[in-house]
C-alpha cells in the first residue's frame, strides 16, 4: 500500500528537467562596476531557452532569507534563432537587494512547464537555474541607520498658499514628494516631523506608491503637514537634510527640504522699523547695506511684498543662478539622471508635483520609461528651455 501511494505521489508531481537539453533556465546578473552594498539594488535577468511546444508555464521564485526581490514589469517571451535552430526565449528581469554582508548566494528559480509532445500528449516538468553567488559588501562607516542607496533621488515640494503672508488664523499645507529609482517603499526614510513650540503641525499619514521599469523600481513618497502659527510672531521652519547613498557615483549625498520662514502677514505690516543710534559698522558695510535696504523696498513696492519676502526672493533668486550653472555641466556632460533631478527641482514652483514638469518629460522617457538608447535627451537644448522658463519668471514676465 506504501509503494502504491508513493508512485502516486511521484506521478502527480512535476519531472525534473535538468536531463533534458532542450529545457535551459539561467539567472544572469547585469554587469557592475563596483561590488554591491548591503540593500544596493542588483538587477538580473531569468532567461529561459526551451526548443519544446509550450502549453503552460508558472515561475516559482521562493522567499530568500538573504535577499528581498521585486519583479520589474511584465514577462517576454520570443521566438530567437539559437544555434540555427528556432527556439522559445523567456525573459523576466528582477531587481534584488541584499540583507547582509558577505558571500551570498540566490536559490535556485524553478519554472514549471506543461509540455506538449508531438503525439498530443502533456506533462509537466520542472526546470530549475544554478544557485548564483555574489559578493556584497556592508555600508560605509558612518552611515548609520539611514542608509538609503539608490541611483537617484530627487526631492520637490509645493505649499498650498504663501507661507510668510498667512491671514490671520490660516493653515497651510506643505506636501513633499520624495521620489527614488532603486528603492521599494520600505526602504524609504520616515517623514520629518516638522514640531515647533511655536507651531500647531497636523500629519496625515504618508502616500506611496510603487512603479517598476527595466531600470529598477521607481518608489514615490508624498508627506504632507497642516501648519498654523500659535503667534502673530513670524519664524522659520529650519531645513531638513535627507542623506542618501549614490550607487552611480558611489559617494554619499543629500537632498534637503529648505528652511521656509511662516507667519501671519498682520504682524509684518504692523512692525515697526527703525535706524540704531550707532550701528556698530563702518562706513562701507553701511553703504552696501543702504543699497539692499533702497533694492529691497523698490522690490517690495514693486511686486506689494514685504521686505522679509523680497529678500527670501533675492536669495533664491542668486541660488538658482548658480543652480542653473550646474545644471548646464550636467547637460553638456550628459549626465541625464543628474540633469532631471535638478531641474525637477529648479521647475517644481511651475506645476504639481506628482507631474514631471513639461521640460523635463523628454528625460523622463530616457530614465524611466524604458528606452534603451543612451543620450536619446537633448539635454542642451533641454537647459535652454529651463533656464528660459526661469529667468522670465524671475522678471516677472
């Protein structure tokens, strides 16, 4: 009775088909540079050869205790010809990120395939790929727990009114979008808190959400806040830096929420000004001060700004240019994943946010959307175009 039940049990399961030669599985590794760090990403490709008529097929990528993986869009299957003979290609890309340090190995991947013989009849075998070594490395020194590796990171946000001019008792609404390619949502950092004594702050909670291109996965992570001053007293939300790990690059980087001054606009038109008895400065600092100060209140009449506004403006004004300088090196570098990230960046005041801006969709297609032709972007007359839609609402056209 135990034998019988046995070759049941053998007759119901699939067959092994690494006898066969007509039945191959791989997992190929893209080719690096660099040895992979601890949760970098590491793409590969499933590739299956099989010069047999297939009716059904199942992939069966198994839970791994040393890696997470994430399936990268749809599989493709194709008709090559290999060795002068017509042969079925499957192909399934696959992005993987290492737990730990150390010699790891990814387990066998078995597909499972109906095959149907010449005469009309089926089975079903089970072909399996050759466990894959890699050698990862663990994070820099330093790095401490937010360690986030990735091949690009790009950070812009929009405030749903004008933060240093709130009508009294107004709130509002800061939203960041934080947007990573090589990521899942998990590796995500957590949104800041954004508490201050002199502030009531309301934090829904994040949004996320998750896409897959032949590059890797592109995670975006929306954090919004609800603010309103408790005083009339005007501040300033201090800058938030959100370190990052460049695996293009290999070297650390940041991107930053910028200090954001907020108050009620009662209190600026109240305030009284005033000149000190002794300023304490010479003659020339005094000069260049009374220049801003007749520069800050031609503006101000101008544009019907307050003096802390125009000034804000100034100083953005002299970061873009200099923004806008390195933006160029990066076009004529052609470092397109650079190129996108800031002028994203530079252009996120002219749109929603969870849009690319107009000017910048070209990259996107190049980055995220899959095409394979390196330097497809005209990044030069890409930056033209930013620098243009700048300038002119830098003056007020």
């Amino acid at each position: 009775m135990v034998r019988l039940l046995t070759i049941l049990l053998l007759l119901a399961s699939p067959l092994a088909a690494q006898d066969r030669d007509t039945l191959n599985l791989e997992l190929v590794l893209d080719e690096r540079d660099a040895t992979p760090l601890v949760g970098e990403m590491v793409l590969g490709t499933i590739r299956g050869i099989y010069r047999e008529t297939i009716a059904n097929e199942d992939l069966k990528l198994r839970d791994m205790t040393d890696f997470d993986w994430a399936r990268l869009g749809q599989d493709d299957w194709s008709k090559q010809r290999i060795d002068g003979r017509t042969t079925l290609v499957f192909e399934r890309r696959i992005a993987f990120f290492p737990k730990r340090s150390g010699t790891l190995e990814i387990l066998p991947i078995a597909h499972e395939l109906e095959i149907q013989g010449a005469s009309g009849q089926r089975e079903i075998v089970l072909v399996r790929s050759a466990p894959v070594r890699i050698e990862v490395h663990e994070k820099p020194a330093g790095a401490g727990d937010a360690w986030l590796p990735v091949r690009a990171l790009e950070i812009s946000e929009t405030w749903s009114a004008d933060a240093a001019r709130l009508e009294d008792g107004q709130s509002v609404t800061r939203r960041v979008v934080l947007r990573a390619l090589g990521a899942t949502p998990e590796m995500m950092p957590e949104q800041p808190p954004l508490r201050e004594p002199w502030l009531i702050t309301f934090t829904p909670p994040a949004e996320r959400d998750f896409q897959v291109t032949t590059h890797g996965p592109v995670t975006t992570l929306v954090w919004s806040w609800s603010l309103r001053p408790i005083t009339g007293e005007p501040g300033v939300i201090p800058e938030v830096s959100i370190p990052y790990f460049d695996t293009e690059e290999r070297m650390p980087r940041t991107v930053t929420m910028p200090a954001v001054p907020i108050g009620y606009a009662s209190f600026e038109d109240n305030a009284a000004s005033g000149w000190r008895n002794n300023p304490g400065i010479g003659w020339g600092h005094l000069g260049i001060l009374t220049g801003v100060a007749l520069l800050v209140v031609a503006l101000a009449m101008r544009g019907r700004l307050g003096p802390a506004s125009v000034l804000l403006q100034l100083r953005m004004q002299v970061h873009q240019r200099k923004e806008l300088k390195r933006l160029k090196r990066y076009a004529e570098n052609g470092d397109a994943a650079r190129f996108r990230m800031l002028a994203q960046r530079l252009l996120q005041p002219f749109g929603p946010t969870q849009e690319p801006h107009q000017s910048v969709r070209q990259v996107d297609k190049e980055l995220f959307g899959g095409d394979q032709r390196a330097g497809t972007a005209d990044l030069r007359s890409i930056f033209r175009d930013v620098r243009h839609t700048i300038l002119s609402r830098n003056n007020g056209s």
